[in-house]
C-alpha cells in the first residue's frame, strides 16, 4: 500500500474537520493533525518568535515523526492560503512521499451561513479571520491547492469517500 499525506484545505466552515474525521476513520493507522490545534500550541507572536509559516512547518514535521512510527496515512487539516503554506509543510516530509492535496471549495454564501452558525455556539470564535477574507485570498491561489472539490453539495461521508478513491486511483484529476 502507498503511504499517503494529504492536506484537507479549504477556507473556514468548509468542513475540512468532519471530512477529515471521516478518512481518518476509514483507515486503521490514520494519523489527522490538526493545524487549529497546532496553532493553540504556539506563543501569540509566532510569527515574531517562530517565523512565518510555523504551524506548517509543525504540522510537516510532525507528520514526518508519524510516518517514521508507521502512520499508514497522515491528514493534515488547515487552511492553506499560498502556495508557500504548503511548501512549508512538504519541505519537512521524507523524500519520496507522496503529498496530496484537496481544497474543499463551497460557495462564499453557504461559508458565512456556517461560520455564523458557529459564532451562535462559540462566541469567542467571532476573533477568527473573516471568512470572506481567507475565501478570497484563496481564491487567488486555487491553482496551488490540488484538486478542488465543490463542497456545498456533498456531506463529509462523501467527501472523504471521494478523497479516499482519489488516492487510491493514480490518475490525475485536476
């Protein structure tokens, strides 16, 4: 079997979490890293203290660390902007891994529906970027961030059902 890393992307709200809950569930040994999580770890001036592109260059090393411990498949699940975001995290992979990339891709719309469903629940979330602003930001790089898939009409299962036949088939799909 081929040893799989892949970047579940996408701005926020557009269910990277809950796809990547979904593959790391569908395969025993799957490692899912989580770049929120990563990022609570790190000091408030990370990029003063640790250089731009931290939380990537965490993530990569730690998926290296995974993969060396036998990890059959290693998810990392935050938003990539630029393309710089995931060189950061590959630079720190093993030579010879294969790295793929899918960016979850909803409409704006439906994006703002959620996030603002979810500042209802936590309210300490309204400090988070603004959506539109990662959406557009994004939007400028899709060309970087693998295969897009449109998000909006798939549920998570889906998603990761579609991600998972992806890795597995060796022909491109972009």
């Amino acid at each position: 079997m081929t040893v799989h890393v892949i970047i579940v992307n996408g701005p926020p709200s557009a269910g990277k979490t809950s796809v990547t809950d979904e593959l790391r569930n569908s395969l025993p040994g799957t490692v899912a890293i989580s770049g929120d999580a990563l990022r609570a770890f790190a000091p408030a001036d990370a990029r003063t203290q640790l250089g731009g592109g931290a939380t990537y260059r965490a993530a990569g090393a730690l998926a290296r660390a995974y993969l060396e411990l036998g990890a059959a498949r290693v998810i990392f699940d935050y938003p990539c902007l630029r393309a710089a975001h995931v060189r950061y995290f590959g630079e720190a992979l093993p030579t010879g891994i294969e790295l793929k990339i899918f960016t979850l891709w909803p409409t704006l719309e439906l994006l703002e529906e959620r996030e603002q469903r979810k500042r209802l629940m936590h309210p300490a979330r309204a400090r988070a970027p603004a959506v539109a602003d990662c959406y557009r930001e994004m939007a400028k790089n899709l060309g970087a961030m693998g295969e897009v898939l449109e998000a909006g009409a798939l549920s998570p299962a889906q998603l990761a059902s579609l991600i998972h036949q992806r890795c597995l088939d060796p022909a491109p799909h972009l």
